[in-house]
C-alpha cells in the first residue's frame, strides 16, 4: 500500500519534470533537401484535385464541377532556410477613425493541414487509416470503461462507502486507463508524424514532430492513483481506530 503510494508519488513527479521540459525544450534532429523546383506560392487549385466538364444546352452553357475525395494530415512545420532571406509577409491597409496605414506582419506557419487526393496516395493510405481506426475505437473502448467505473464510483460514494478497498480499486483502473489513454494518443501522433516525414515532402518546410497530446490524461490518471493509495490508507487507519474502541 505505501510502497505504492510511493511509487505513484515518484512517478507522478517524473512525468511533471518530462512533461515540463519537452514543452520547454525542443530536440530536433532533421535533414532536408530543397530541389530547384520546389515553389510554395497562392495559385489555382490543382487539376489532381477537381473534375470539370462544360455542359452545353440551349441558350448558353455551363461548367459542372466534381470534386475529388482527399486524404488530410494535420503536421508541424518548420521552414527551411529562407530563399534570400524571402519570408512570408502580410502586407493590409488599416482604417481607424484616425488614421489610415498599411501595416506589415510576418506570417510563420507552426501546424498545417496537409490535403491529397485519395487516388493519388494509392497503398500509402492506408497505414494512417488504420492507425486512425485503431486508434479511435481503442479510446472509445478506454472512455466507455471509464464512464462505468465513474458511475460506479459515484454510486458508492453517495451509499457513504468512501474509504473502502472498491472505492480505491476503481480510482486506481480509472488513472491506469487515462495514463494509458495519453500513451495510446501519444503513439498514434508519433506513428502519424513519422509516416509524414518518411513519405511527404514539402517547399520550403520540413514536417516535426510536437507532443499535442493532452497530457492532463496522464498527469490526472497518476494523480487518481496516489489518491487510490490514500484511500487504502485512510480504510487501514479507520479500522485500527475501531479495534481501538
């Protein structure tokens, strides 16, 4: 029970410092190369990614538009070493009630949503479908667990059970699986930003990778286990209080 309670506590305060310190400092370790004819530019959509076809009748004609399914990545992006120090500039006029001014920004892109078409992204499709998938109904599966063990958990704190040994149990499987529901999102994103990286190349940006997982799934879940622990105490010393009487 305290040997628990000990390990908990020491494991919670190492997922503080990590979590603190991969936020706080960024490890990147890249290579790139950037082909002549890479270009990042405002142009017309793609022809990949629509079909038209002109439809004649009478008195006129017109232009019938179908537009093709994509795949949608959401990356980290970093750009490359600028082209003759060219950046990404936003230039827009101001009217205040007064004065008028153009003001000048520089725009850098952080995370960006990455869209092909399906057909051109052939058999590379699908390990993200399946990391998807797997990833989506493995946390449906963890949150419908954690649902009933809260009713459950509910249902005997209003009975009065607070410090008894189910009550601890509960809080323990309910911070194993939101530990294990941060690990599981921390994979996938992992997973999905390498398979970016190895397969998508972009002008002028690298893709890398940044933890966005929730970490309050693990740092709660931790936290529900240290007071598992407490419980089991509590319950030990409220029995020796009544062996006492």
């Amino acid at each position: 029970m305290k040997k628990k309670l000990k390990i908990y506590s020491t494991l919670f305060v190492v997922a503080l410092i990590v979590l603190l310190v991969t936020h706080a400092v960024r490890y990147e370790g890249y290579t790139w190369y950037q082909g002549g004819k890479d270009t990042l530019m405002f142009a017309d959509n793609a022809p990949e990614f629509y079909t038209s076809d002109t439809t004649f009748y009478e008195g006129g004609q017109g232009v019938h538009t179908v537009y093709h399914p994509t795949m949608s990545y959401k990356v980290y992006v970093k750009p490359k070493m600028p082209r003759d120090h060219q950046m990404l500039i936003s230039r827009a006029k101001w009217s205040g009630p007064e004065k008028q001014e153009m003001q000048t920004y520089r725009l850098t892109m952080q995370k960006v949503e990455l869209e092909t078409p399906v057909k051109k992204e052939g058999f590379f499709i699908i390990f993200p479908m399946i990391v998807a998938i797997v990833s989506g109904v493995l946390t449906a599966v963890v949150t419908i667990w954690i649902l009933c063990l809260v009713f459950k958990l509910v249902r005997r704190i209003r009975r009065g059970e607070v410090f008894v040994a189910q009550v601890s149990k509960y809080l323990e499987i309910t911070g194993y699986l939101l530990a294990s529901l941060y690990l599981m999102q921390w994979v996938a994103s992992y997973a999905l930003t390498q398979y970016c990286i190895r397969n998508i190349q972009l002008a002028d940006y690298y893709i890398v990778y940044e933890n966005d997982t929730n970490s309050m799934y693990l740092l709660t879940g931790i936290g529900l286990m240290i007071i598992s622990q407490i419980i089991l105490i509590g319950k030990e010393m409220r029995e020796e209080q009544e062996l006492t009487i």
